[in-house]
C-alpha cells in the first residue's frame, strides 16, 4: 500500500465514456490498498475552445482573465471524475488549485508553483477518499487564478506528488512511454523501460514531447519516480502489469544497466540556422546580437561562435522555423548595422537530430561512430553542439529520417 | 455619479457578439460618471451543458460536485465580459463568487448568501475599473463552492447591491418589465413602471416569472430599489431614457399612486389539487398530511382547511401538478390509514388565477367584483384563498386565459 498520484491527459478526459473508464482504473488501483491522488486535465477541446472565445473578445487578451476563463476546464474536469468514482461506489472529493492551496507566483498564463498545502488532502486520503485536483492552475499570494501553461497539468502531477511524498507519479497519456526514437520514423524503435533523469530532459526537450518538460524538472528537483504509461489499456488490466509498463523516470543511476551506452535519437524537424559574418570578436557581442531576438520572444535554441581569426568570427544560432522570418527581420533592422557585421545568412530548411544517453560520459568513440555514419549515408554536417550526455548536429531537413534511421541502427537500438 | 449593479441573464451573455453588446451598454454608464459592477450568467445553454454531462456519469450526483462543474459557467462569462470591456478601452477586473468572500451556507445547489466582503470590489472602483462577479455562486465556511440554485444570478446581484449599498439594481433580461398580467394571454396587458416589494413577491411567486423569487425577498429585506428591464433594447440608446424603462420595484408606498386598487391578474397554469376526506379534526393533523409530503420534497401551494363538522373536517391543499402522481402516492401508501381519512380525491387539471394589489388592503369590494365576474363568464370557482394584498381563487384550467381576460378588464387595467 503506496500513495500515488496518477495523471490523466485531455484525450483520455475526452468524453463522459472515457471519463468512467478513467473512474475504473483509479478504483482499481484503490481496491488494491493505495491512496490515489488524480489530477485530470481539461476534455480534450475545452481549453481551445474557451480561449477561442476569449480572442474573439480581445485580441490581446489580459492574462489575469484569459487564466480566470481557460482555468474552468480543469475544474469540470475534477467534478465529472469526482461523480463518475461515486457512480461506481468510490468516496471521492474534488478540489479547485486554491481550495487546497496550490500557490503560484504571479506570472499569468505561465506560473510557477510555490508551494502546495498537503494537510486538507492527506486528511481526505487518510478518511478513505480518492482525492481529484485540478492540474494546470493555482492561486497567487493576492488570491487571483493563475495557470501554468499549455501541458502544465503534468507538472501540476508531480508538484502534488512530491508536495505529498507519493511513491510514483504516473502520467496516463496516448503514448505507452518513452521510445529510443520516434516509432514513426523508425519502426524499429523500441520502448525504453527506464529513462534517466537527465535523459528525459533531453529526450523532451529535444522534440520527443511525451512530456511538458517543466515536469521533468520538477519531477528531477524532488526526485519523484514518475512512470509515463499508456491510458488506452483496458482500464481493468492486472494490476501488476499496468505498474511496470510504460516508461519509469528513475533517479538511481546504478540501477539503469540497460542503456550500456546510449538511449535514444531525438530529432527536431522544423529548425533554422542564422548566422552572423564576421562579427568583430568583442565582449558582448553575443549579447548584441542575441538580446533583440530575446526581446522579440523569439526562443533560440543551438547557439555556435567558433574561434576567431584576424580578430573576426561567425556567429551562427538556430530558432523554431515559424520564427525565422521574424529573427531575420529583428536581425536585418537594427543588429547587422549596430555590431558591424558584414553580412546575415540563413536557412530555414534545417533539422537537428542527437544522439543522447547517460552512458555517453564515460564512452570515448560515440561522437565519431555518429559521424561516420553520418558520412557513409552522405550527409553533410552543417553545425554540431555536444553537452555531456548528448550530441547534436544540424543537418539538410530532407535527410533527417534517413540520418535517424542509420543512428538508430548503428547503435543498434532495435534491441535492447 | 452614483454606484450602480448591472445584472445580465444568460441569453444577454450567450454569444461573442452578445458580450460585446453588453460591453457596450456597461461602458456607456461607466463613461456617465457611474461607478458600476456587473454580474453576469453563464452563457445560455452552458450549465444545462454541464449538469447534462453530469447526470450521464451518475444518475445521483452529489451536490458539492455539482457545484464546482456548475459554477465554472458563470466564471468564464466574467472573465469574458472582462475581455470584452478591455478591448474597447475600459479597466475591468472579473471575481469568481470567492474571490470576493461571497459567504454562503453549505447547502450545495440552493445555497443562501450570509455576508460580502466588499473591501476589494470598493477598492477597484474607486480606482475607476468595472467590476464583475460571477453570479450564482459563493463559498461555505470550509471553501467549498456553492451555487445558489437556478436564477440565482438574481440574488446575487441583489445581494451585491445591498453590500455595496448601491443606488439602484438593474436586472436586464429578455422581458422589458412587469405587466398586470401576462400579454400573451391579455395583448391589452400593460407595463407596469412601478411596483410594490409585495406585489412583486406576489406577483412572482404566482408564476410571473420574471425574478427569481428569493431575488425579490433579497431586494426586500435590504429596501434595494431594483429595475426590471430589457436587454434586447440598442446598447447606445440615451442613458436617461434607458434609466426609466423597464420597471422599478418600490419601497416607498406613498410615491405609488399609480395603483388605485389592484396591479396586475397573475396565474399558474400547472397546478392540481388534492383533498383528503372526513379526517378527525384534532391537533398535530395538518401536520400528520402535510409532513410526508413535504418530506417527499414535494412543494406544496394553496392549502385550506374549513371549519369541521361533527369534529370531522376535509383538508385541500395544491401541488405543482408533475409533481401530482408522487403526492397521490406518498398519502395512499402511508397517511391514509395512518389518519384514519375516509377517501383522498384529486383533480390534476386545475389552475390558479389571483388579482395582487397592495391598493386593495383599503378597498371592500374587490372579492365580490372578482366573483361577480368569474360568475357572468360561468367559471365556477373550486376553492379560494387569500392574503392581505391578493385574492386567488382555484378553477378549472380549461377556463383559465377567459378568467384572466375578463378580470383584466374588470379592474381596467388596460388603462393606468
């Protein structure tokens, strides 16, 4: 007997069906002696739908409102569950973010929590109830509603969870875990049983989107075991086997024998490469050139500055793909002049695929076993950028399926 | 200048288009130097919407979580109206029901308002935004939602004013004030401009649904001067004009000499009687009837009870008649034999039609010229009550519309 948080996305909040069948796994899982605490997202629809209408009223909404309206989704959301588990003999309690004190700062639309007060929900578990809280929203020190963000129901999950010391955090979602790639791309891929830590931070952050990856933090910060597994099982599937599938977010390095060296290929299709021509090679000019992209909330993601010759350097970044017109003009209008480049050239035809696993720090050889399989297929490296347990290269976007489909093969992630 | 609450129903509030309408109309007095709060419905459909999906996860849903499904409806059409307000240039903050400690008891659905806290509210308006506040909902003594039961939007409003002590409560809605009586029934029926707190709750609780009952007692206790109005009307019509429309509830009897004897004919359409026959006249026997019915939540209206004859006595008392078959059942299964009544007899297909005036505490007369002209049309009339301001009599509902017809003429009322 465990206290676990499960999560449930808005695909499986989807309709009054899939809510009973959400309803059956959670009894489940408290007929077999576990306190369960669940946080459901919105029905899948409803966010959009109530933020539609707000841009039909406004079009640049006040977010202390767009966060009044878009957090109402959620709160349907734990009322329906709620129903659903008395429907089938369950006592079971609801609670909006600020009912059990989920406090935020003050940065509508995107808050971070503060700081969660157990004591209403550890008294509700310990009478018996399955407890259901709103994920995506809480309330700031002046009482307004706050949300987290688009996906932020996850990260709710795990800040309840580790607010009330769960033993597993389990994220229901439309995927059965984390892969060694893209399935879609590869079919070879297959299901990792663990992920580290510090892997799915960059499995997620570099495109493979299982999960929001402000959760990861969370879930790394407090290290709380989070599993990420399939909601389209049958919900009354043996126990036993629903807690070991999917994917375990684990914190015990020694335990993780299975990656002997690397777990997975991530790829992010839609980038764009910018770069500066001889920039005069000064303190600050980084700042210069990258501050008015920040300015412009444009995200940037790779940045490169290679050694300088004759006092001059090129200066290359990469941003999403559908903000690349916009950091050209940024860049066009003010910067080129400012800093006294000679010239800004770009591509927006670019992807970036890496190569990521823990059991990259103590293996020499995995950068140049990845570019020579690069080169055999004929693919042309455009940038490289390594951290410690990754390695990425920008490559032609036309050959990305191709450069995955070789690099999973190569480090013969197929099998385990 | 002065501190007006502006109450909106769900079909002012049931579109895009409709929110900006009322935007408009809201600025328009807050531009005249008013200090204005709002309080708006759900959008029209939307908590029919909610309560639907309820009721399909469980045929007996438990009334917390009733309220915090229900009460989202009434949050998204603040914040919106807040959007809405914002985009054509006026400061605006949106409240949900405790936000602003909209205290209430924990009787979850039908919930009563016991305090407001208005620190905040006189604070935003003194610094000059338009507050809004969700209507139909507050928080018990635990945190816990409450909703106030259906067109409790009303009451909140009301109750809003009171706290706030405001000048005047508007409540827009689709009907563009009282009439002596109903002119789809009588087309000579006319608007009243003013009408007496009594005559008003008669009016409503005889089924002139124009307030929600509770609304009017609300406006009562606290002497809140509230204009009924219609919110179909140009929302840049003048603002003096628009002031006077519609139709005040008064508590000043002196100002009211519009009314020489009776204001309006009201009716029920949908009632049934029910007589129990040759009960033993003897203490605790209303009691012994009445209590199981009452149990059975079944409402109860007209109830009358003659003098007994040989210390027997028969005891008549009205229905709602859906609700007829369930009372019929409730005596014969229990109170019969319990009472010792000879027989209970019944008639589902009768109706109430009453003539409300404060005027007539003042004039004999009135009674027998309402009989006289229920006589002249043949109308034989079953059973008879009456108050101090109003005079109802039961009768077959097939002769309804002509009773109402014929006593709207009889009073002249199609005159002022």
């Amino acid at each position: 007997m465990a206290l676990i948080v499960h999560k449930y996305g808005g695909t499986s909040m989807g309709s009054t069906e899939r809510i009973k069948n959400v309803a059956k796994r959670v009894a489940k899982w408290h007929d077999a002696g576990h306190q369960i605490v669940v946080v459901p997202s919105a029905m899948s629809g409803e966010t959009n739908r109530l933020l539609g209408l707000a841009k039909e009223l406004n079009a640049q909404p006040d977010p202390r409102e767009l966060d009044m309206i878009a957090s109402t989704g959620e709160q349907v959301s734990v009322g329906l569950l709620a129903l659903a588990l008395q429907a089938i003999g369950k006592q079971a309690v609801s609670y909006a973010g600020w009912q059990v004190a989920i406090k935020t700062d003050s940065a509508h639309t995107k808050a971070r929590i503060a700081s969660i007060d157990d004591a209403k929900v550890k008294a509700d578990l310990d009478a018996g109830k399955v407890v259901i809280i709103t994920g995506f929203q809480g309330v700031d020190e002046k009482g307004n509603i706050t949300t987290l963000g688009r996906g932020g129901s996850d990260t709710s999950a795990v800040a309840v969870a580790a607010a009330l010391q769960a033993k597993e955090c389990l994220i229901y979602t439309d995927v059965d875990g984390v892969y060694t790639t893209d399935p879609r791309v590869v079919t070879e891929a297959r299901r990792l049983n663990t992920v580290t830590f510090e892997e799915m931070l960059e499995m997620a952050s570099l495109g493979s989107k299982v999960l929001q990856i402000r959760s990861v933090e969370f879930a790394g910060n407090y290290r709380m075991p989070t599993r990420v597994l399939s909601s389209l099982t049958d919900p009354l599937m043996p126990l036993e086997e629903e807690a070991t599938s999917g994917t375990l977010i684990s914190f015990e390095e020694d335990t993780n024998m299975e990656q002997a060296t690397i777990t997975g290929i991530a790829f992010n299709r839609d980038e764009a490469k910018i770069t500066v021509l001889c920039v005069p090679d000064r303190p600050g000019i980084a700042y210069q050139i990258l501050g008015p992209v920040a300015d412009a909330n444009i995200e940037v993601d790779m940045i490169i500055q290679n050694q300088s010759v004759e006092g001059k350097t090129d200066f290359t970044f990469t941003v999403p793909r559908n903000e690349y017109a916009k950091a050209m003009q940024v860049l066009e209008g003010s910067v080129k002049e400012h800093i006294g480049a000679t010239s800004i050239v770009g591509d927006s035809k670019v992807s970036k695929v890496s190569v990521v696993g823990v059991g990259m720090r103590s293996h020499v050889g995995i950068a140049s076993q990845m570019f020579r399989t690069l080169s055999e297929e004929g693919i042309n490296i455009q940038m490289i950028s390594t951290s410690e347990i990754k390695i990425s290269v920008l490559i032609d976007e036309k050959y990305m399926e191709l450069a995955v489909r070789a690099l999973h093969k190569a480090f013969e992630l197929e099998s385990a």
